[in-house]
C-alpha cells in the first residue's frame, strides 16, 4: 500500500514535506516512524497525529441485482506525522524538532 506521509515541524505551520512510501499497513495516531537515508548520519523520528483517507464510491445504478454490491476504493491515504528528537535523530533533525518544542 502507499502511503503519504506529510512532515508538519511545528504546530500550526505548514507541511514542510510529503514522501510517499510503500509499507505493509497503514501507521496509527500514537506511533512511531523513523525514517534513515543511506549516507546519512542518524534518522528522523515523527509520531503520527492522523491519518486520512480518500475513498472513491461509484455512482449508485438505477439498477442493480438482488445480492449484489457495489464496493468503493481507497484513492489515498495520508498520514500526518510530527516532528520528534529520537535518540538516533540526525542533528538536522533534532535543530527541527527541537523548535517546535520552544
């Protein structure tokens, strides 16, 4: 599934990023991401706030047969994550975490 994942540094502020990952599950208010690049020293560490999903329904049929269903899909999915210094932040990371904390 991909996920959206949008980095808003501190309260009230615009998203800084958007990055778009592959994962196996949606991630839930309360956890934990770390994300690590190669060549690069340490992470950066944000807890999800919320996420939000966009879901697409078709238009309902003038006719439809008994026992059937129409099933909409999920268009996309984004996840709101804060910013947070981790032990294994990157000294970027924690300079922004660390701001929005002030």
């Amino acid at each position: 599934m991909i996920v959206e994942l949008v980095l808003i540094p501190v309260e009230d502020e615009e998203p800084r990023h958007t990055l778009l990952f592959e994962m196996p599950s949606v991630p839930l208010a309360g956890d934990c991401l770390m994300i690590s690049r190669i060549g690069q020293s340490g992470s950066a560490e944000f807890i999800v706030s919320r996420t939000c999903w966009t879901l697409d329904y078709p238009e309902a049929e003038s006719t439809h047969h008994a026992g059937e269903s129409i099933v909409g899909t999920t268009s996309s999915v984004t996840v709101e994550c804060e910013f947070v210094a981790g032990p294994y932040s990157s000294e970027e990371h924690k300079s922004v975490a660390m701001s929005g904390a002030a």
